[in-house]
C-alpha cells in the first residue's frame, strides 16, 4: 500500500476528504492478518461515530417517527449488509492490506471484513479531523442511499430487539465485550460476552465478525431473559 500513493489519493479523493495523517489511513485498511498495527481500534471507534452521525441523520430526515422505528431504520442503515456494499461502492476491495493466507481465501470479497474497514476508515477520519468531518463522511455515504420509514419493519435484528426490550423497562443498555477470538488470523470466529449489569446476566454468542458475534449474543440473552419471564 506504501507503494502505491496514487491509489491512497484516489481513495481520499473518493472520501472527499485528504488525510493530514496518512498513516491513519494506512492503518484503517489494514486488517489484522497484515500486522499488528490493524484497523481494529479505529473500527471500534468508527462503529459509534457512524451510530451518533446516523441518529442523528434519522432525526432530521423522518421528524414524524418514534425512537423505536428511528432504531430499527438506522440498524438498517448500518448493518453488515449496507456497509459491506458502500464499502464496494468506494473500492475498498482492492485497497485492503491483508496477509497472505487471508487474500487467499477471498478475504477481499468478504463482507464483515470489509464493513469493519468502512467503520475504520470513519474512526480515521475522526481522529484526523474531528467529528464534523466525520459526520459529512457519513453524510455523503448514505447520499445514495433511499431512507424511508418502512426500512423499520425488515429492521430487528436481535440487538435492536434487546435495546428495546431493556428502554421499556427502564434499563440501561446491554454492554458487548470480545471473550476470545478463536481460529487461525484469516479464519477468526469471535467469542463475544453480552451483559445486563442490572439483572447480573451474561450470554455469550459466537460468530464469524465481531457484529455478528454481538448478534448472536444478543440473541442468546433474549431468550434466556424470556425463559426467566423478566
């Protein structure tokens, strides 16, 4: 990627944003197989700087609508699914920075991997230019992308569920923590612990991502917080 300064500038060019410090660029496109100066801190980052500049995306454009469909319309927007496509959309695939056994297999083309790189190269321009640059990054990301209220009812997905299922109740938000990555670097599963500090819960669920490992956690605490009748 060092090598290759005219595909870095094309990718800021298609950002619509020229990094002060390149190297947060570099690092948001390097995935842990690479080295182990990766993107997953600034994906971590990226993650809630891409909910906070969607909500509030959400809440200018559909003012009619209650919190629990704004919710569901802006899992929508930032599942796997939708990012994995902006991700190809701004050529992505061919920038990443992957070890060799992980290329191999098509890490390119996958699409938690590449999701997660969008997230860190929102956390990259966070860092490198602060939060109005980041939002209007967002912004223009989801320029192509039509926003309407129906999304809410396709949009469920079991942490939504859960968010929900603790708001009406008057609980705070469940917490995610990464127990353990497992498997070789480009064929990880994650181990991911969700917790209810109020009811002293814990599940944990495990998936081929992060999100999905989130999901499957998420899932795992519904049912169990159903079964108890809370």
């Amino acid at each position: 990627m060092d090598g290759q300064p005219a595909a870095l500038q094309a990718l800021q060019a298609r950002l619509q944003h020229p990094f002060a410090d390149r190297q947060l660029l570099v690092r948001a496109l390097t995935h842990r197989s690479f080295s182990s100066d990766h993107n997953e801190r600034l994906e971590f980052l990226g993650d809630s700087v891409l909910n906070l500049a969607v909500a509030a995306l959400l809440y200018e454009r559909l003012q009619e609508q209650p919190e629990g469909d704004l919710s569901r319309v802006r899992a929508n927007l930032v599942k796997q699914d939708t990012l994995h496509q902006l991700a190809v959309t701004l050529g992505l695939p061919d920038m990443l920075r992957l070890g060799e056994g992980e290329m191999r297999s098509g890490g390119n083309k996958r699409p938690s991997i590449l999701a997660d790189t969008l997230e860190a190269l929102i956390g990259a321009v966070y860092l490198d230019a602060g939060y109005p640059a980041a939002q209007a990054l967002v912004r223009r990301l989801f320029d192509g992308v039509e926003i309407k209220p129906a999304m809410a009812a396709s949009a469920k997905d079991p942490k939504t569920e859960l968010q929900e299922w603790l708001q009406g109740r008057k609980m705070k938000l469940p917490v995610y923590r990464v127990a353990a990555t497992l498997g070789a670097a480009h064929k990880q599963t994650f181990d991911v612990e969700c917790e209810v500090p109020e009811l002293g819960a814990v599940e944990r669920g495990i998936g081929a991502s992060r999100r999905a490992g989130e999901q499957a956690a998420a899932a795992a605490m519904l049912i169990a917080l159903k079964a108890k009748g809370k």
